[in-house]
C-alpha cells in the first residue's frame, strides 16, 4: 500500500496527540494536503506551537479528564459543521497505577476511556459527514490480554508494558465494535500500529534507551515521526473504504490477527458496555 497524495482541501480533519510525535507529523502531513486541521494536545504551549507550524487550529484538553473531553466535544462541534476525520491518536504509557480524577486507571482513561468518550460525543457529527475514524493502536496487542474485571481497578498488580499493552487491544477491539455498530452508514474505521517510531512516548523508559533513541544509532530500530504517521495519514485519505473498515494494520499493511482477543467478539461488545458505563454516555447500537 503506499500513501496517496490526495487533496483534503475543504476536508475537516481533528488530530489528537497533535502536539507531538506521531499526531503533530500527521497533522503537518494533512494540512499540507489542503485540510483544515484541528491540532488538540495537553500542553498548551506544545500544542499552539504545532498549530502555528501548521497554520492549524489549537485546541487543549487532558484526556486524564473527562470534563475536558466533554468540552473539547463541544468546541468542535461548535466550530466544525463537518468532520471528516477523527484520528485518535493522543496515548501514552505511565509507570505505575494512578487513579484519574474521575476514578479510573490513568492509562485506561486516556488510551482507551476518553477517545471513545470524544468519538461518541462527536458521532452524530461523524455520520453526518460520512467520517473515517482512524485509531492509533500498537502492535503490543499481541501479546495483550484484557481483564475487564481488573483493567480499571484502583488497586491491585500493576507492569506498565501490561496495561498499555491491554489498553492498545482496547483501540482494535474499539475499531471492531463502531465499525460493527455502525455498518451501512458511510462511516469507516481502522486501526493501526505506527511502527517503533522515536517520540517522547519512551519519556518513562530507562535512561540508556532514552539516550540511544536521542542519537542517530537508533535510526535502524526507531523510524522518525514523519514515516510513524504514514499509517495514520493513509488510512484517513485512502478511498477503499471497504478494504479497510473495522480492520487492524500494522503500518500499511492489513495484519491477519495475531491475538484472537482481538476478534472476540464478545469481549468486543463487554468493553463497549463497561466504556458506556464508565463515561456514562449512551451511544450506538
Ligand atoms: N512511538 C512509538 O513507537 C509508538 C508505537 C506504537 C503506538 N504508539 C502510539 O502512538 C500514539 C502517539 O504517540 P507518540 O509516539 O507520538 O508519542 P508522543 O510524542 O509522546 O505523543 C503523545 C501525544 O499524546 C498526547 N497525550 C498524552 N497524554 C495525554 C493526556 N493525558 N491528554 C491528552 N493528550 C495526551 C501528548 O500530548 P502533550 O505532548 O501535549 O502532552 C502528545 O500529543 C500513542 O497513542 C502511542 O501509544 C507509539
């Protein structure tokens, strides 16, 4: 597959994780296509510095909040008559089990929790337009498993790899559910693994590998931002609505499933409920 150089121009794209990595090279790479990009990140300073790079529109909220989530829906919706795509993509990975605000697993909530928030908030928007919805996810699904009843728990074990891991089987399995949920609407979704790409997402590794993914010797194992958003950008402007909806990529290519959780269905539609409850929206299906 290789990534289209199409013109978005009058196309509504909202990036989120813009202000950094990934999120701000794919954005760059959408509004030099002619879309009007929404830039939304957590740091302020970060995410206006991207908006400016891009001549896009900033847009701040902590996804460790829910109440943000909520009145990032409404500015956009407020703002934007259409939204052509919504690419969630804001994540990370925390050392320890932290409980939110709101009484979740910081890395549930912002993984996983608030991008389905966002995305139902905004779904009525989505169908309207006949949007593309494209996940950010990770190829350490693999070996993920996904424990509803200790997922969001406020205590208990906690291996950082484990939780990101889990909370990147959500995204796929999130994917799965909308595009399910939504069929014979004219909304597309997928999901994609960016690569093992050189951003601040390793901030919380050791040391050493923090050095050495600085430095230039890291360039065979680590790609740069740029080709990191190749995926993202590929399954926002690619036309082959069918080939791709509902479905897992690891970069440009379709990955056969390599965790069956990822294609239960069942488990599919437990989160879906649980997520219902949790960020107390009722949604589609
Ligand atoms: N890098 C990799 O090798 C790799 C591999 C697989 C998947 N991914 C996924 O790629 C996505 C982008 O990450 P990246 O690698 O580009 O890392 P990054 O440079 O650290 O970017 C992460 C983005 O997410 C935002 N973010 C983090 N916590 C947030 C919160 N509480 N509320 C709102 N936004 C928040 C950050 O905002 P601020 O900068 O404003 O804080 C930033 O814009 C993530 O979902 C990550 O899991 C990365």
């Amino acid at each position: 597959m290789a990534v289209q150089d199409t013109d978005l121009t009058g196309k509504t794209v909202v990036v989120t994780g813009a202000s950094s990595g990934i999120g701000a090279a794919a954005a760059a790479q959408l509004a030099a296509r002619g879309a009007s990009v929404a830039v939304v990140g957590r740091s302020p300073e970060r995410t206006a510095e991207v908006a400016a790079q891009v001549s896009a529109e900033p847009f701040v909220a902590d996804f460790a909040r829910f109440d943000d989530v909520r009145e990032l829906a409404a500015r956009l919706l407020a703002r934007y008559s259409r939204i052509d795509v919504l690419a969630n993509n804001a994540g990370g990975t925390w050392p320890e089990r932290t409980v939110t605000d709101d009484g979740n697993e910081l890395t549930f909530q912002v993984n996983h929790l608030s991008p389905f928030l966002l995305t139902n908030l905004l779904l009525e928007r989505l169908l309207q337009s006949h949007a593309r919805v494209v996940n950010t996810a990770s190829m350490t699904y693999r070996t993920a498993k996904l424990n509803l009843d200790t997922i969001n728990a406020p205590t208990g074990s906690f291996k950082q790899l484990g939780e990101y891991g889990a909370t990147k089987l959500a995204n796929i399995l999130f994917t799965r559910e909308l595009a399910r949920r939504t069929e014979g609407t004219g909304l597309t979704t997928a999901a994609f693994h960016p690569g093992v790409v050189a951003t601040r997402v390793y901030d919380t590794a050791p040391f050493g590998l923090r050095w050495f993914i600085r430095s230039p010797l890291s360039r065979p194992i680590f790609i740069r931002p740029d080709k990191g958003a190749e995926p993202l950008v590929y399954l926002a402007t690619t036309e082959n609505d069918a080939a791709i909806n509902g479905r897992y990529f690891h970069r440009l290519e379709l990955e056969p499933p390599r965790n069956k959780l990822a294609v239960d269905p069942d488990l599919a539609q437990r989160l879906w409920t649980l997520s219902e409850q949790v960020t107390g929206i009722g949604s589609v299906g």
